[in-house]
C-alpha cells in the first residue's frame, strides 16, 4: 500500500469520490508477502502490503504490475481481488480508499528496495506476527483467509489442528466445514480417482473429503460444482470436511483434525500399487510400438498408462484402470492387435516386475516443491530399479514398497479397449 500522503497523481475514482490507492496481496506457496516501510518517517517500521500509485489515465491493475516491478522488481499475474466493505474497496481517510489485488509471481524473487528495508513471507498463523499500518490490518487479514489450505497429507500426516474458516450447507443436506490447515486428502473433483479420507474434526465424525473452492465474492463450491480446472490461481482451493446433517461448527473454532488410519493406509496401498502396475505395463508393452510414442515415462519406456487411460478408480488394497486401445492408439504406433492378443504373457511379464519391485522394497515419497497447499503440484517418485519412478500425482502413498506384500494385476479385454486390476495382498 502506499500512504495517502504520498498519492499526488489523479487516479481512477471511487464511488463515493474518492482515490483510489492499490497494494498486492501476493500469494506463493502458501504465504503473504508483508514489506516493511523505510518512509517516511512516521510510518517507518511498520509492515504494509506493498502497492504504489496510479498515474492519470491508468488501469489501476497496471498500475500495481508497474509499481510491483519497480520496487520488488518481480512481474506477476493479479488473479483477483480481495474485497472491503466499501463497493469492494478499504477504507482509508476521506479522500482514499485502497483496492487489494490477489497477485502471484510470475517472475523474479521480491527484493527489498528504497521504500521498504525487508519483506517477510507470512504463513497464515503469522498474519499477526508484525506490526501492520493500521490500514492494513484488516486487508492482510483478509488475504489470509483467501490463502489455499494447508495440507499434510503428501507426507503421510494423520494427525492435525485447524481453525475453522468456513462452515455451510452441502446440496445433499450434509454439513461442509473448511479449515486453514489439514491433514485430510479430498477427492480430486477433475480426476476423482482416490476417494476422500474420513475421521473426526473437533471429535465429530468426518464421512468425507472434497475439494473445495472460493471465489472473490465468497461463493463456495464443492466437488462436482467446481467450474474451474484444479489449481485455477482464480479461486482459493480447500478441503470441505463433509459432517453429518446436523452438525454443528462454529466459525474460528480451532478443532483437532484425526484422519481413520486404517482406511487411508489400505487406499495409499491401491495407490502405489497402482502407480506401479502402470509402470510395469509401459516397460511390459515397449515391444509394441512401431515408432517414436508421443511421450515416454521416467524411467525410458513409452507411457502406454498416460497414453491410453480413459479412467482410474484407487479402491482400498487395490484399482482399476480403463483403456482405450482403438484407431487412435494404433494411428501413434500401438500394435494393438498383438498386444490383445498376448494379454496373458503381458500380464505375466507385469506380474513379474511387481514382484521384483516389492521384493527390493524401494522408498517412495511425494515431492510438493516446498509448496504446502493444496494447490501444490504433487509428484509421486520410487526408486524402483532403473528408476527413479516420477508421475504427477496428488493422491497419498506408502512409504516403500515392502508395505504392500503382493501386488497383482490381472488384465482382461473391454470394448473400448482393456482393463487392469490391480490387487494388493
């Protein structure tokens, strides 16, 4: 933000007459940047979210790109708004308002410049951990509550404490209750293939997990209602801890958040062992292709799993994985024709990499890039033998393999194509 005192050029005008002065909310990996004030004098030391002023004639946006490029020397993307109560402006004095915009880096690392002497990333607990002009406050607040959820899940958390930052009605009569931090995994509403976890939030009973999302105007929606592609920096991503009809929360209750182990550890023995049939198909297929595939996996081999797949089902100790293998799949290279009709020594070569790979016992892990939220691009990597094994995923997983005992596959023909299932045992 920049101080009124300090916005001497005619900017856009607000409803009620006043100017306009911009500050950016600046999100990235799950933290609000704060800079602290070098001038002048009497608001020196103090923290603001940082901004400058709009020239005669600009777009107040541009404003905040130009002025953030300038002093931070970052460009960034503004994603949205975070609104006050003024016709979505904040109250400063009585000729200013300040209008937050919802900013992410595009590039650059913000650096300290003439106007501010440090900058901290602020975790959603830390919004009061520096001393804030008062007129930003409320602001930062605020942009707190717009910060995607923290989860714990990728490392294999069942165990959390949250406070409650949104509480309402789900379409079938069920209680939706989301908070800033949790170790629960949801269903993904664009590639729905692990289900929610249950348990208890604040000791009552969880029945499901979905994501969630919010937009500037506060709407929330959940699972199939979300119109939007997962991570869309639009909207802040949740997770909707789904409670019986009934219930009751309240808003800024802190709550213990207990995932039901039992019934995460058997869907993150479906998903791993899942992970690894697809990557025993693609070595056990690579004698199929004819000519260069569109990609190829981690480890060498044409990715025959992403290639083809139509749909993914992770079900406790187990999956079920759908193929297309038409015209389409034989047009790139695929000899769908042999492949069908050798499913069984395929299915048996797939078998026997399973065994080899459980036998050895290899570590797994998800890769987050240091992002805590949900948000996150989530990587599943094993070091399984001529590995490392890498596929995108945001699902939970064992911690090696020797936890799965035996993996399975059997592999049969469908209409569209062929089916794998998967079994852990």
């Amino acid at each position: 933000m920049t101080t009124p005192t300090q916005v001497t050029a005619d900017g856009p005008g607000h409803g009620h007459g006043q100017r306009v002065v911009v500050a950016a909310a600046i999100e990235h990996r799950g933290r609000l940047l704060a800079a602290r004030r070098t001038r002048p004098a009497a608001i020196a030391g103090r923290w603001e979210l940082p901004g400058g002023k709009v020239e005669p004639g600009e777009d107040p946006t541009q404003a905040l790109i130009r002025e953030l490029r300038e002093e931070l020397a970052v460009d960034v993307d503004v994603v949205g708004q975070i609104p006050g109560p003024l016709e979505g402006d904040w109250p400063l004095d009585g000729l200013f308002v300040l209008r937050v915009y919802r900013v992410r880096l595009r590039e650059g690392s913000p650096a300290p410049g003439v106007d501010h002497d440090e900058l901290q990333w602020l975790a959603p607990h830390e919004v009061s951990s520096v001393s804030w002009l008062d007129a930003d406050v409320e602001p930062a607040r605020a942009a707190m509550q717009r910060i995607d959820t923290w989860v714990d899940f990728p490392a294999g958390a069942v165990l959390g404490s949250g406070t409650v930052r949104w509480v309402g009605p789900l379409d079938d009569g069920r209680l939706g209750v989301i908070v800033d931090r949790t170790p629960f995994h949801p269903l993904d509403h664009g590639w729905p293939d692990q289900p929610g976890d249950i348990g208890l939030l604040g000791g009552r009973r969880v029945l499901d997990s979905l994501t969630a999302t919010i937009d500037d105007g506060g709407l929330v929606q959940v699972g199939a209602d979300i119109a939007v592609r997962r991570g869309d920096p639009t909207r802040t991503w949740a997770v909707a801890h789904v409670l019986p009809a009934g219930s009751s929360v309240s808003l800024g209750e802190g709550v213990e958040l207990v995932v039901d182990g039992g019934s995460r550890n058997a869907l993150s023995r479906g998903h791993s062992a899942c992970h690894l049939a697809a990557l025993a198909l693609n070595q056990a297929t690579a004698g199929f292709w004819s000519k260069e595939p569109p990609r190829r996996d981690s480890r060498g081999f044409p990715f025959l799993d992403q290639i083809a797949i139509l749909e993914s089902r992770i079900r406790p100790n187990g999956a079920s994985d759908s193929y297309r293998c038409g015209k389409s799949l034989r047009k790139a290279g695929f000899d769908s024709e042999s492949f069908l009709a050798d499913l069984t020594g395929v299915t048996d070569q797939v078998n026997a990499l399973l065994t080899a790979w459980v036998a050895q016992g290899a570590a797994s892990w998800i890769d987050t890039g240091g992002d805590p939220t949900l948000a996150a691009k989530r990587t599943w990597i094993c070091a399984v033998a001529g590995g490392p094994a890498v596929i995108p995923c945001g699902g939970t997983h064992v911690s090696a393999l020797g936890e799965l005992g035996e993996v399975r596959v059997s592999i049969m023909a469908t209409d569209a194509g062929f089916e794998v299932i998967t079994t852990v045992g």
